[in-house]
C-alpha cells in the first residue's frame, strides 16, 4: 500500500506542477510557495482533527520537533528552492537536478535510520531513477531556457533534493517514534502532515508578515489568487503530501522517495493522452524503465 500511495503522490504533483505553471509565470516563488502552504496546512489540519476525533495525539514533545523541522527544511527551504530552480531552469532541468532525490534518501535513511534495503529493492531504485532521467533528458532538448541565473538555479535545484530528502527522514523517524509505531494508522500520518506543513506556512508566513503585512494579507485573500492556486495547492500540495506521509509511515524512506520522484512519468503520460503531446524513443524508454522499477521495489 505504501508503494501504491508514493505512485499517487507523484501523480497529484504532476498534476499541481502543470496547474502552478500559470502562476508561477507571473508571480514570484515565494508567493506561490507561502499560498500553497498555507491552503493546504489549512485543509490538513481539519482533516487531522476530524482522523482524531478528539483522541490524543500520538506523538510525544520530540516527534512533534522533528516533523516541525522537516516542515521548515522540507516544506519551506526545499519547495521554494525548486521554484526558484524552475523560474531560472525550467520545469526539465529542474526536474531532472530533482532525480538525485532517491538517492541522497536513501543514503540518508541508511546513515540515520540504519535502513538497509536488498538488492531487489536498491535495484528498483536505481532503475526508477534512470527511467526518470530519460524522461526529463529528452525535454531538455526541446525546453528552452534562459541564462540568467543559471548557476543559482543549479544550486537551488540539488539543495532543494537535499532539503526534501531530509524532510522526508525526519518525518520517517518521528512517525517510527509515536506510541504506535509505523504503519498504527490513519490519524498518526495526518497529523504529521498537518505540523509538517503547517510549520513550513509558519516559516513562510511570519517572515512575509514582518516584511510587508498589507501585501502578504492581499496575497492570501485575494481573489485572482484562489482562482489560480487553490486548485494545484489543493491537489498537489493536500493530497501529495498527505499520500506521502501515509507512505513514510508505511515503508522505507528510499522506496518512498523513489516512487514519490517518478513524477516526469506521470508528466509525460498526461502530456500524451490529454495533451495530444509527442515524444521519441527515449522518453517511452525511460517510461518502461519508470514502470519495471516500481514493480520492483512492489515485488
């Protein structure tokens, strides 16, 4: 199952990824950012009250520690590092900096955590990865991108994979260390999606707020601004990072990332079928990799 919802992350954040290319087109990253996180911790929130039902919180004072510091590093520090890759790259190079991801979690998660995985498993990852790669590798052929800020946008794209793969770890950890322990249930992984991302809105927010009030409340209720973000912050943002979770508290960070970074997949796929898109060899190539990598890492 945990496999099955990493796969569906990545699917609801290629679709919030083609939604935010119309506002990221003319607003800047930060606001994109503090809007999707702010709506979505929201939305999250509720939902975790509602899984809890009045019980208690499964998580003692450090575990909520670490989920707030994999909200700021994860949510906060790497998300608008990937826009800022994506305004100065590109969505192709900035994806394709995005595919070290599995690895430095995986490499992460076995420092940490001790998670050692098989050879099947570290197998499928590789193979997930190099799929990913062939996809993007071929866009980047056709996308064109300026140079301004080139080399910023490089450094903003590997530090954002830096950033969410130790987000992810420490999600990973805090959700091993509840009284339950992994896999114990619904409520636990919702509520840490709703600190999680509700600590990177903090972070956005009370910096925004200390700078400029005014601006930073017109942005949040404005209406143009809920006419283009709501949607993608409500399916990429909601609905991923809650899929996620509910997979780190499921199985091994690796396997997680590695599923949750086949997003390029899903990007080609809906090009193809909605967008009457074509692409060559490579791409389909990487597709078929892409999907013999998570039938190993299922297996």
């Amino acid at each position: 199952m945990g496999e099955l919802l990493s796969l569906g992350s990545a699917l609801c954040w290629a679709i919030g990824l083609l939604l935010f290319r119309f506002p990221l087109a003319h607003r800047a990253a930060s606001e994109v950012n503090l809007f999707k996180c702010a709506f979505a911790a929201l939305l999250l929130g509720l939902t975790a009250l509602a899984a809890l039902g009045g019980g208690a919180l499964a998580f003692d004072g450090r575990c909520v520690l670490l989920i707030a510091i994999s909200g700021v590093i994860g949510m906060s520090l790497g998300d608008t590092l990937l826009f800022h890759a994506m305004s100065r790259l590109g969505p192709t190079r900035a994806l394709m900096l995005q595919s070290t991801n599995p690895l430095v979690a995986t490499l992460f998660a076995w420092l940490w955590l001790g998670e050692a995985l098989t050879g099947l498993q570290l197998l499928g990852i590789a193979t997930c990865s190099v799929g990913t790669l062939l996809v993007i590798a071929e866009g980047r052929a056709v996308e064109q991108a300026g140079e301004r800020g080139h080399g910023f946008g490089i450094a903003a794209g590997l530090g954002a994979s830096v950033a969410q793969a130790a987000g992810m770890l420490l999600v990973r950890e805090a959700l091993l260390g509840t009284s339950g322990g992994a896999g114990s249930g619904f409520a636990a992984p919702c509520a840490a999606a709703a600190l999680r991302l509700g600590a990177g809105a903090l972070a956005l927010l009370l910096p925004a707020l200390w700078r400029s009030p005014r601006a930073t409340a017109q942005l949040l209720g404005a209406r143009a601004a809920w006419r283009e973000m709501a949607l993608p912050s409500f399916i990429g943002t909601y609905l991923g990072l809650l899929a996620m979770t509910i997979a780190l508290d499921l199985s091994p960070t690796g396997i997680v990332s590695a599923l949750s970074s086949t997003t390029p997949l899903f990007l080609l796929g809906i090009g193809v079928i909605w967008l009457r898109e074509r692409h060559g060899f490579l791409s389909y190539g990487g597709v078929a990799l892409g999907v013999l990598g998570a039938i190993l890492l299922v297996l």
